[in-house]
C-alpha cells in the first residue's frame, strides 16, 4: 500500500476514532479487491481534506455504481470475497454527519477510487 500526504500536516475536524471509522471500509474493499496495489491520497481541497482510496482490482460494475452506498447490497455476493455491503453505507452516513462526503470516480479506471471530503480540523 502506497500512502501520500501532499503539503503541510494536515488533520481532520472529526475525531480519530471517527476518521478510521470512515476510512477503514474503503481500505478494505480496495484490499480485498485489488490485484496488488492499493494507495491512499491525502491533501488540502477547498472544503477542508480529502482522501482518495484508489486500487487496481476489477472496479465498480458501472450497472451497479448507484447501488454502491444503499445498506446489504453486493456486486457480486457469490465472488469469494467477503462482506456484507455494509461498509460503504456506514462510512458515508457518518462522513455526512460530520459535514463530510464519501463519493465514487466511476470515471477512474483500472479498478476503483472513492474520495472522502472531511471539514479541516
């Protein structure tokens, strides 16, 4: 896993537990889905911080892009992987309720990026 920070320090305005709670589910996918790289971005955005989890795996099946963030739902249950499809929902419900964001870049390719958009501590 490749990890960037791009400038000064930077910190989150949520608590530590909260930005690993946040962070963690994307971390997972992107491992478990990757083929063998995984990196993870940090810079200053206008808005506060951003964080962009990228990997090189399969990617999002653009079919079911919409469907990433609704609670118990899979791409492909029967992949061998893991999971309950419960992460992703998790980690955008409590980005916003800090005033943040978890999106996907289905313009990203190969494989997968999602970005977090946390307010500036």
């Amino acid at each position: 896993m490749t990890v960037t920070a791009d400038g000064p320090p930077l910190e989150a305005g949520v608590p530590p537990a909260l930005l690993e709670r946040i962070v963690s589910p994307l971390l997972a996918n992107a491992c478990r889905y990757a083929h063998g790289e995984v990196a993870l971005r940090v810079h200053r955005s206008p808005v506060g911080v951003r964080i962009e989890g990228t990997d090189d795996g399969p990617g999002v099946p653009p079919a079911f892009a919409g469907q990433l963030f609704e609670p118990g739902r899979r791409a492909d249950p029967g992949d061998g992987h893991g999971g309950a499809g419960l992460g992703l929902p998790l980690a955008r419900r409590l980005a916003r309720s800090t005033g943040g964001e978890v999106t996907y870049d289905p313009g990203h390719a190969p494989g997968a990026r999602f970005v977090v958009t946390l307010p500036a501590g």
